[in-house]
C-alpha cells in the first residue's frame, strides 16, 4: 500500500512537472526587444508583445516567497505577462512603515552607512546585502517560472532621491553597474528608473537618476529600459536627456488616457509607447479625483491601445502596497475585465493598428474630446484605429451613440460585429456585409452586460481577417 501510494506520488509530481513544461513552451521567448518599426515588442521569435502588466511594487519588501508565488501564479491565471514595476529597495513615502528597507523577515539591502546618518537614506550603495539581492533573485526566477518578465525600478525617486543625493554621482554609477552585472543573466528582466519623479527638472536629481541607469546601460545595454516622470501628465521622453537610455517610452496620466497617450505616440525618437501609470483599481486619485472602477479603468485600456500603445501596466490599490487585505483583492472585476481585454486585442493585428487622429475613419459620432481636467468616468470620446491595409477597424465608445463610418477605410467588403468588454461577448450587426464605400452608420445595441454603456466596434474585411 505504501509503495502504491509512493508510486502515486511521484507520477502526480512528474504530471505536474509536464504541466509546467508544456505552459512555458506557450511563454513567449526572454528577452524581449523591439519590434522593426520601433512601435511596439516582440519576443525573440518576433512574436508581439502585448504589455499586460500589474504593479507590485512592495512585492519583495512586503512578501514571503510562498506568498510571492501564490500573486505570480494568479496573474499568470489571469492573462498577466509582465509586472511593472517591483521596486528594488522599498522605504520612504510610499513604504513609511519601513523604516530600514528590509525584507519581511528583516534583511537589510545595504551592509553599511555613508557618513551622516545610520538610516536609510545614508545607505552605502557601494556595500549591497548578498542576502538581500539573493532574494530579489529569486524573485525574478518565480516570475519567469509563471512567464512573467519584470520591470525592476533600481532606485525609485519618491524615497530614494535623499540616498542618491548622500552617495553621489559616481557611486550612484557604480551601483547601476552592479545590477547590471547582476541581472543580466536573467532573460526577463528590464528596468523602469523614476515614479512620481517630480524633481526630474532638478539637473541634480535627474543626473543622479540617470547615473544609475547609465551604469546598468554600461555593462548590460540590450536590458529594455524606461523612466516615470511627474504625476499626474507625463511621458518618458518629456525628458530629452533621457533618450539616449531608454528603451521603451511610458505614458503617465490621470486625464482622459488618450490625451497623453497620443502625445507619447507622437514623441520622437519612435519607441514604443505604454500606459505606465493611471487610475488604479480600488483607488480615488487625481485632481479632481476619479474613483478607480471597472468601467474607469475599461476606458483607460481601450483608448490605450487605440491611441499606439503597445500595453500597459494595471494598478490595483492593494497589489502596489500589498496592504492589509491584498489577498482578498486579487480577482476584481477590473482584473477578469483587463483579461477580456488582452484576449481581445491578442486575437487581432493589434500591433499593426494606427490611431485615427485625423477622423478619416470615423466622420461623426466622436463624443466630446475635453481637456485635461476632465474626469475619466465624465468623458465621451471615443478612439478608433485601424491597420495600413484597410483590412480592420475598432472604435472604442465609452457611451453609446451613433458613429458614422468612413467606409472606403476598409479594403472589401465589411464584416461588423459589437465587442461587450464587460463579458467579452460579440454580437454581429445586421444587415452584412457592407459595402466599402460611401458612409455607414452604427449603433450599438443598448446596454452593455454591466448595465454601462461603452462597447466597440469591430469592423473588418471579410476577405482579409474572419473572427
């Protein structure tokens, strides 16, 4: 009976292990870099890289390692592929309650002080905790285990500025230069520097910053890299003197998305652009506030997208602090509707999509595009893309009304069904297939499966793409 059991044993272990097998032969191929046009990410098979991020960024200050793989596992159940941005060492504002750094069972990420003080902020950069980085190791080794690539942020600015300050430009270099050699082995890694970095005006502030991420550029320069600027409207390139470091270009925004979003898209030189940081799930930020709701942060995913983004990262109030309670907050509406979404956009050439800022494809039925102070929940514009062949068409609603389309932006004869991004349900529209010419109206078919009323519409050639 024994033997009957340890035989069952090892055979449930060894299916297991062919579960996990066959899920990464399915995880895309680390590193990632960019794509021919610049516009969006690829793996290394070329394969898009749609940016579907979360925000832990007191994961290692906050969790144990049982604790760290049960949040991986449920992000990657979720659809997840990246996580933006877990901050490499954790006090100050945002972590007021630790007061030294440290992990959760109390290892320090420094072994020594500069002179002036015995806290964090008068940390030695140049004397890391072997313990300490062992652990960020291993976090990064349980994201990959759940496909999970990881933006890192080397020294986050709304705590770590005064310790930057007290080390100085070349410590801060060489500090870079030893998570470069670090972390370059690790094929799904890359770096996001900044967060609130309101200071980055400061010539001082912005060269401290940037030391560091010129130290990682210097020893490891295929890593991706990116930078968040000021709350609450900003992109990475805002910032000129960043440009030559970075990789990837992060939008920043508590407006209507598609205001920042387009500007990061226009923005020289061409990289890709993302949402890095807006309305969070389960929180009431931004002057004036806006509370984070499912259909707040439906808005801010879709215009993303339909504005040149290539992804972007989800931030949920309890999953950025892990707060007391975060357990419990994992699988929000917001969460199963950001599944919706990604599964939607990675069912279609999303990477081929070209914002319609001129209004060629859709002629009337806009809404109001508002200002930047304008709240997310309030506005009613809607955003449209489609792809250089004419083969695909989607315009987002954030509340109904008729739209007019432009036909002959489709290259034959159209196909047109309703997408519900509260349930991912779609529902074809009568009367097909349209013609490519002249002007079409559309209108959706009353509430959606939340009772809200934003939908989008999904145009596309029936001789080029079927659904």
């Amino acid at each position: 009976m024994l033997i009957a059991t340890l035989g069952g044993a090892a055979a449930a272990a060894q299916t297991l292990s062919s579960q996990r097998k066959r899920r990464q032969l399915e995880f895309p191929a680390y590193p990632l870099k960019l794509s021919a046009n610049k516009r969006y990410l690829v793996d290394q098979n070329n394969r898009p890289f749609l940016i579907v991020g979360d925000s832990p960024q007191g994961l290692i200050s906050r969790l144990t390692d049982a604790e760290a793989d049960k949040y991986f596992a449920d992000r990657q159940a979720h659809g997840f592929n990246a996580v933006g941005w877990i901050d490499v060492v954790c006090a100050g504002r945002d972590f007021p309650n630790n007061k030294d750094a440290s992990t959760v069972d109390g290892i320090k990420p420094f072994t020594g002080y500069v002179a002036g003080g015995k806290d964090y902020q008068h940390y030695d950069l140049s004397k890391p905790n072997a313990a300490y980085f062992m652990r960020l190791d291993h976090i990064v080794k349980l994201a990959a285990l759940h496909g999970i690539f990881v933006f890192i942020d080397p020294m986050e600015t709304v705590g770590w500025l005064p310790t930057l300050r007290n080390n100085g430009l070349t410590a801060a270099y060489t500090y870079g230069q030893f998570l470069g050699r670090r972390y370059r082995k690790f094929p799904n890694v890359a770096w996001l520097s900044g967060n609130d970095f309101v200071s980055w005006k400061n010539p001082t502030d912005d060269a401290l910053t940037r030391e560091v991420a010129r130290g990682i550029k210097s020893v490891d320069p295929k890593q991706l890299q990116s930078v968040e600027l000021n709350y609450e409207t900003s992109s990475s390139l805002d910032d000129q003197t960043w440009s030559p470091l970075i990789s990837l270009n992060g939008t920043y925004t508590y407006s209507p998305t598609y205001m920042q979003m387009l500007h990061s898209y226009n923005q020289t030189p061409v990289m890709p652009t993302y949402l890095l940081e807006a309305h969070y799930d389960l929180e009431d930020v931004g002057h004036p506030p806006d509370y984070g709701t499912p259909a707040v942060l439906r808005r801010e995913e879709y215009w993303t997208v339909l504005s040149g983004g290539a992804g972007q990262f989800y931030g949920n109030h309890y999953t950025w602090s892990f707060d007391s309670g975060w357990e419990s907050h994992l699988d929000t509406v917001g969460v199963k509707q950001l599944t919706i979404w990604s599964r939607f956009f990675t069912a279609l050439p999303w990477q081929n999509l070209i914002p319609d800022q001129n209004h060629k494809v859709v002629i009337s039925g806009l809404g109001s595009y508002g200002d930047w102070k304008t709240k997310v929940s309030l506005s009613t514009y809607s955003t449209a893309a489609m792809t250089p062949n004419g083969s695909l068409v989607i315009v987002y609603m954030p509340t109904a009304r008729t739209l007019t389309i432009n036909m002959a932006s489709l290259n034959g004869l159209v196909v047109g069904k309703w997408f519900d991004p509260t349930d991912g349900a779609y529902m074809p529209i009568p009367g097909g297939p349209f013609l490519n010419t002249g002007a079409q109206q559309f209108t959706p078919p009353g509430k959606n499966h939340d009772g809200d009323s934003d939908w989008v519409l999904l145009l596309s050639a029936e001789h080029s793409h079927k659904k």
